[in-house]
C-alpha cells in the first residue's frame, strides 16, 4: 500500500485494474463439439460452426458453463441464474463470424473478491467485477509466407471466460500477486491451466495515475500480456510515461495499447473503442441461458480445498505462520506434497525443510516438484529422523544430499553411513574428557570468565564425534564438566 511515485510534483499513486482471459479447461468448445487440444495443426480443430459457414447454429457447452459457475463460486462471487449471450460486434481477418458471441449487459458472475497474499504476509481484498463467458478468436500468422498471411482456426470459438478485477491494484507487486493468485485458485479448481506461455491465459492491464486522494485518472489498457514479469513491466513503464506526460503539461489519452517484450515498453495500437461501436445485441440463435439454484448447489458442494482455507488450516491446526503456509498453499501439487511430508510429523520442521533444503535443490536444479528425485514419503522420512533425535539436523543436510543423488531412503543411508547420531553419554563424557585433557588454557580462560568460549567447547566435541553427538547432549554434559 506505500507504493508511491515520486515526480517532479510530488508523489504519485498507481491505479491498476486487470481483465484476464482464462481458457475454460474443457475438451470441446463453446459452442461447437470440435477439439480444444493445444499443439494441433493449422485448422485441424475447426467445425463447421468455427469456421461460421452460413446457418451454422451454436450450441452451448454444459461443461463451459460448469466451469464459469465452479470459478464464480471459487471468486466468492455472485452466480446468475440468468445470463444473456450476445454478438460483439468487430471486423477481422480471423474472425470469420464478424462477430464475437460474448456476454455484455449480463454475465454469468457477478461481483465476488479475492485474497492477496503479499510477501511480508500481509493480505489484501482485491474486488472482482464480473466474470464472463466468451469465444476466442482464431490466429493470424503473418511471418510464413513473404507476401500472403496465414490464418489458423484452431482457436476460434474456444471458450473463455474473462475475469475482470475492480480497481483495486495499486503497485507492480500487487499486480503479479493477484495474477499469480487467480491462477492458483483456477488451477485448483481446475478450470483452467493457467498456462500463460501456451496462450491459455492473458492479461489486458488498465493503468491510471493520480496524486494520493485524488479522483481516478485516465487510463490506458495494454492489452494480451502473457507473463506475470510482462504484467509488471506494464505497470511500471504505464505509470512512468503517464507521470511524465502529466507533468510535462500533457494529457493522458484513453486509448489501448501494445507491449514490446524486447524492450519492455508500450506503444498505442488504437484509440479506446466504446462499447457502442461494437452494436451488442442479444444472439438471436441462443437463448437466455438460465441455470437452477440446485445446480449450483451441487457445484458448490463438489469443490475442493480452496488455497485460502488450506491456508487458515494450515495455520490454525498445523500451527505454521501465515508465511509458510502461503509458500506452502501457493498450488495444489505442492500443498499435497507438504501434507505427505508432515503428516504425523513436526508441521513446522517439515516446513522448514521443504521450503528450505528442498524448493532450494529443486530452484538449484532447475526442477518442477513433479520431477524431484525425492518423494515426499522419503522427504518426511528424513524429518522423522530428524524429530526422533535419530540424526542431528547437521547430519540430516549430508544425509538429504545423498538422498537427491541417489533417490534412496533417509534411513538406510543413515544405517549404511553409520550417521545415527550419538545419545550414549559414556560416548560423549569421554570424548569431552579429552577435550578438558589437552586443552588447559581453554578451560581455564573459560573458568576465568569468557563463556563464549563454549562454543569452542561444543564445535571440538563434534569434530571429535564426527559431528554425531547429539548437540543438547554435548551442550548439557559440557556446562557440568566444566564446572566442576
Ligand atoms: P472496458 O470494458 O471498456 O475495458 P471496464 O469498465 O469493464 O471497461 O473496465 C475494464 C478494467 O479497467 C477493469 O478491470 C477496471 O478495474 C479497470 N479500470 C477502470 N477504471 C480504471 C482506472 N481509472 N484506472 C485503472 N484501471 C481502471
Ligand atoms: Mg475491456
């Protein structure tokens, strides 16, 4: 919230509001039964209605529909039991329709909120405007051929549903933060991939600036951004170029506009078109789609574990700070993972070497969770190890290393090394006395009042136990013996 821009007029805030187009996983498309598979060829998942041959009519997807109403309930929204389809209308080469079948006046979804989760592990409510269903459109390759453009209808007619945020962004940060919790929550829900490099989910930013206090200022939309690092790019470059315009006397001009990966900067494709010059009206081929209370119900009584609620669990039942289980929750495979680690265990120590040692190796290596040499069972294995006094935490690093290279079991190395850590107090009492033996002046400066020493004391004893010796243990027996 203390995002502020300083101009050559004082400080600035950033106003920033997004609409997401989010694929509906489903295998068919809006309206038509053609293949929705990424990674097909040219045209290969076009019918007859994608390709809008004249008297063609749409039939709607039950499953879109599901998944439109299984996120709305996700958003915390409210679900529609009416909702109109209408034609939107625009000319474009890859739009064979001349329209585009969207919703306008009323969607499926209306007003619902989402939780940010920041790093320092504040959270922020963040208002959700609408959601509607629409189609995609299809492709244009203008980069194959020297003097002709292709044109691919793969992705014509595809369902999509667009979430559209209120206002309430107001920093870079809090932009990737809420992108990055949409996806989570639409991963869970599993209604869309979230797959923003293959195209299955994209951002339109709205930027405006305006001193602290002030009404909203104009903003521009930069539209499809495909990487959350894209996303924030936007934000910071839009705020820069807005401030400086003001300042230097000018006016921002609502209007839509492009980013430039290679450069990271935005040029203005388009002044902003209004939804007149669009005509909307009510596709006459379809009807008001109307939905039961019971279906909903039922959609609602199906849903798993939302982020936000595994998160208060992991922190009122588990007893880990809101930061770890937001790390933790942050998507499903992880969260999975983590309660397979700690089930039965120390939730806290699981944590800690979750996040910790092992997103660390993975991280390293360039890893996803799905392709880490160590499972999760042997994960909490090693935590167990550790929990039991069975190893020190020093040996339990050498002993995870071994596991990451080898992908066998924590105890049976720990067996096989001899690593178990030493609990014998005859075994510790005795190396302690060599300690004391050979080292008089230590032991005296340490008598003599420099308690810092100890530390010493404790480091020589587990270089002689080969870092075995229980570190409590060899704290305890060392206070006495050098008391004495
Ligand atoms: P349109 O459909 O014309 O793009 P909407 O009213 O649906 O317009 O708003 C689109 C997006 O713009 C929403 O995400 C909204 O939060 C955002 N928005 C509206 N006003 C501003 C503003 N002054 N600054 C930044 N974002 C804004
Ligand atoms: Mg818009």
């Amino acid at each position: 919230m203390s995002y502020r821009i300083k101009g050559q007029t004082g400080e600035w805030e950033v106003v920033i509001g997004m609409e997401v187009h989010a694929q509906v996983t489903s295998r068919s498309k809006l309206f038509s039964g053609a293949s929705t598979k990424f990674g097909a060829d040219p045209n290969d998942n076009v019918s007859l209605v994608d390709a809008a041959m004249p008297g063609m009519l749409p039939v709607l997807n039950k499953q879109a529909v599901r998944q439109a109403v299984r996120t709305g309930l996700g958003l915390k929204a409210a679900i529609n039991l009416k909702s109109v389809f209408e034609r939107k209308n625009y000319f474009y080469a890859d739009l064979p329709q001349g329209y585009q079948i969207s919703q306008y006046l009323e969607p499926i979804v209306g007003e619902g909120t989402l939780i940010l989760d920041l790093d320092d592990g504040a959270t922020r409510e963040v208002g959700i405007e609408r959601l509607h269903l629409e189609q995609d459109a299809g492709k244009s390759i203008h980069d194959q051929h020297p003097t002709m453009s292709y044109i691919d209808l793969n992705r014509s007619g595809v369902a999509l549903m667009e979430i559209v945020s209120k206002p309430d962004l107001r920093s870079p940060e809090e932009a990737g933060a809420y992108l990055r919790k949409l996806r989570s929550i639409l991963r869970y829900l599993g209604t869309c991939d979230g797959n923003m490099d293959e195209g299955s989910m994209r951002a339109d930013v709205n930027v405006s600036v305006r001193k602290p206090g002030d009404e909203f200022g104009t903003r521009t939309e930069t539209k499809n951004v495909n990487s959350i690092r894209f996303v924030q790019q936007v934000v910071e470059y839009e705020a820069k170029r807005q401030i400086k315009l003001i300042e230097d006397g000018g006016e921002v001009v609502q209007e839509t506009r492009l980013f430039d990966p290679s450069n990271g900067t935005t040029r203005s494709m388009r002044s902003k078109e209004e939804a007149h010059d669009y005509r909307y009206f009510p596709d006459p081929d379809l009807l008001p789609l109307v939905i039961e209370q019971s279906f909903i119900d039922e959609l609602s009584s199906d849903l798993p574990e939302l982020p936000d609620d595994k998160k208060d669990r992991f922190i009122k039942d588990l007893g880990l700070p809101a930061y770890d289980a937001s790390v933790l929750v942050a998507d499903r495979e992880r969260a999975e993972f983590f309660e397979v680690v700690a089930k039965g265990r120390d939730a806290k120590l699981a944590s800690n070497w979750m996040i910790g040692d092992f997103f660390g190796a993975l991280n390293k290596n360039n890893l996803e969770l799905a392709d880490s040499p160590i499972s999760a069972e042997q994960l909490g294995g090693l935590v167990g190890l550790i929990s039991d006094n069975t190893i020190s935490g020093r040996i339990a690093k050498d002993v995870f290393e071994i596991m990451w290279e080898t992908g066998r079991d924590a105890d049976v190395i720990v067996e096989e090394k001899g690593l178990k850590q030493i609990t014998d107090t005859g075994a510790i009492e005795a190396a302690i006395d060599d300690i004391i033996a050979n080292n008089p002046q230590q032991v005296e400066q340490f008598k003599g009042g420099n308690e810092k020493l100890i530390g010493w004391f404790v480091g020589q004893t587990m270089k002689a136990t080969g870092g075995k010796a229980n570190p409590g243990m060899v704290n305890q027996l060392l206070k006495k013996k050098l008391a004495d």
